[in-house]
C-alpha cells in the first residue's frame, strides 16, 4: 500500500501537514524550521541530562551549564530573531566550544568561532499506512545491542543505555551479515526527531525510505524531522523528504 499523509500533529502548525510543498507560504517554511529546531533541542536536552548536565534557556538561545557531551553544541539558537550579540552576552565569561545557528544568521567569525558545517534542517509529513520497512529494523532493548550500535556508528558512549528506557527514544539497527545501519527517532516538540543515522553498507536511499516507515510505525501521526548534508541530504530528498532551511555549527 501506498504512503498516505496526515495531518495529525500540533505546535500550531495550521494545515501544512496536508498541502503540497508548493503550496507552503514562506510562513509555513519558517514554522516547519521552528518545529525541527524545538524538536532538536528537547533531544540535545534528553542527551545531556542522561550526562548530568542541566542546561538553560535565555532569551533566543537555549545553553547548558556545563561543556557538553562530544558531537553536540553548547548553545543552541530557537529563534529567528537571534542577534550574534545577543549569544554572546549569553556566552559571558564562559567557555564555549560549539554553537548550533539554527537559522545560518549569525556572524561568529568575528568572535574567533570557524563553520564546522552547514546543513539543512529537513521534513516529512505523517504517513498513515506507510507499508512494510524493505529491510528488517532491530529496536536496540540491551545494553550489548546499544554497543554494537555505537560502535558501528562510532558516537563511542555518547549516546548512554538510560536512553534504552525511555518511552519517546527508540534507537534502531539493521545488521546485514557483517555491516550495520541504524538510527534514532525521538518525540520531542510534537514532531519526531530523526538523529544518527549511519550506514557501514546500506544504500542511503533506501534506509531513508525505511525510515519513513519505521518511524511511522513506531510514533504514528507526528510529523518527522532532522538535519542533513551532502549525500545523506541527497538521499534524504530522493525519499520524499523536505529541505526547509539552512543551519550552521561553529566551534571554538
């Protein structure tokens, strides 16, 4: 059976969730950028607490108070309204090694920060019966599953089993004789959050395909989102799902 597209989710987003992506108005696109943003920062939220870290928000820029994990930011801008300035009265004194621009406004450089990467925040809508996944998906429950997951995608433990136990995280893994694919999908925001998606083997179009349907089968009715660059954008977006805006990620 075909993909079907519903639109089921809240975050005040109106009727997008069913229109054609040519018939989004520019404010539709700036919604959709503000939803992957606040689902983004409710998972960088849900890592760092598993690390002990607390964090913040003031303003437009959400911050933890201690360094953060390895492979995530420091501060996070959650509006569009942002001011470089503004991040970098919130910084102070402190010491901070990695900013997410959230909407690829801010001048950094100029503060000693270089562009680690550019990406695009991206978009799928609902699907209601999205139909089998092509490839068999192991939910990771254990905490040997969640090392072979880690090694393979090389976060090292970063990504912590007390995660395992939570209701909104669930943490995926293909194994194909000797190579793995996986990701991880997270509620947060009223959309679902799709992070760490890796590949040893797998075509990256048709694990993209996959996700669409695994997500769908696991959090039924919410819109999906995530980040992507380059070839991981490509494919992505040969599965049907949207580009919506650009982000940056500066370091220190």
């Amino acid at each position: 059976m075909g993909e079907e597209s519903v639109g089921e989710a809240g975050f005040g987003c109106g009727n997008f969730h069913v229109k054609r992506v040519e018939q989004w108005s520019e404010e539709d696109m700036k919604t959709l950028v503000d939803l992957a943003v606040a689902n983004n920062i409710a998972w960088c939220g849900i890592v760092c607490h598993t690390h002990g870290i607390a964090h913040i928000s003031k303003g437009n820029v959400w911050g933890l108070r201690a360094k953060a994990p390895a492979f995530y930011p420091d501060i996070i801008t959650n509006n569009s309204k942002v001011t470089t300035e503004e991040v970098m009265d919130f910084i102070g004194g402190g010491e901070v090694s990695g900013i997410k621009d959230s909407y690829a406004n801010l001048d950094l450089a100029s503060h000693g920060f270089k562009m680690l990467f550019e990406a695009d925040w991206i978009y799928h809508a609902p699907v209601k019966e999205a139909g089998p996944a092509q490839r068999s998906w192991l939910t990771v429950a254990t905490e040997e599953e969640l090392k072979e997951w880690s090694d393979a995608n090389g976060t090292g433990t970063v990504i912590r089993p007390e995660l395992l136990r939570r209701n909104d995280v669930k943490i995926f893994m293909h194994r194909d004789q000797d190579q793995r694919s996986g990701f991880i999908a997270y509620l947060g925001a009223d959309a679902v959050g799709v992070s760490n998606v890796f590949s040893t083997g797998q075509a990256e179009e048709s694990m993209w395909t996959d996700i669409v349907k695994v997500v769908s089968a696991a959090f039924p009715g919410f819109p999906m989102v995530g980040y992507e660059r380059n070839g991981s954008l490509e494919a992505a977006r040969a599965s049907g799902w949207t580009p919506i805006g650009p982000l940056r990620v500066w370091v220190k």
